[in-house]
C-alpha cells in the first residue's frame, strides 16, 4: 500500500503561481508512476500530467503545456506540480495519484492504484 497526501493549493489571482507537493509514504514509491488529475465542478476528473519513476519520462495535457512542470525527488518520496500562468479554468480540486509496475498508461484515471485526497486550487480573474 502507498499512501499520497497532496499539499500546496489556495487561492492565487490569474497570472499567478502555485506549487502543489505529494507526498507519500507506505512502500517506497520509487518504482511507480505518479500523476496528477484534477476536478472542476461539473466536470470529469482529467489528466494534467505524469511522470515515469526515473523521472526521465514527463507527459502533459494540451491545456497546461508549457504552463505546468512535474518533478519528483524519490529520495524525499515527493512529487511535485509547478504551476505558472494560472488560469480561472485551472480552478479545480487537484488529485495526485500513483501507479505501480508494470505501467498500464499515463492519462486515464483508471491507471492508477492510489490517490490522495485532493487539495483546491482557485484562480481568481
């Protein structure tokens, strides 16, 4: 079992900010995947991004490319999400999830064993 808890949303203007951190715990997390989802009301939960144990491997979805930067430390077991140029569209509850071996996909919520709980982000215009 592995264990993620996200930290690091809040309220931020557009144009603004944040950097979200996932932390996990349980068994050592270097072998899996991690991802970030989010959720806006209304919505479905969709891909932001993913990235391989080596972190070698990075993946974003079309709408923060560029905008976005994942990261890991597996030495502190944490995943990060930069996020620069914020959006009121990025406004949503931001999930971190990880995936162990052997790597089924990147982008769909069903390819991920665990999750956190989420942690909002709000952009305001």
């Amino acid at each position: 079992q592995v264990q993620v808890v996200e930290s690091g949303g809040g309220l931020v203007q557009a144009g603004g900010s944040l950097r979200l951190s996932c932390a996990a715990s349980g068994r050592a997390f270097s072998p899996y995947a991690m991802g970030w989802f989010r959720k806006a009301p209304g919505k479905e939960r969709e891909f932001v991004a993913a990235i391989s144990w080596s972190g070698g491997s990075v993946y974003y979805a079309d709408s923060v490319k560029g905008r976005f930067t994942i990261s890991r430390e597996n030495a502190k077991n944490t995943v990060y999400l930069h996020m620069t140029s914020l959006k009121p569209v990025d406004t949503a509850v931001y999930y971190c999830a990880a995936e162990k071996p052997p790597i089924k996909g990147w982008t769909r919520p069903s390819d991920y064993d665990y999750w956190g709980q989420g942690t909002q982000v709000t952009v305001s215009s």
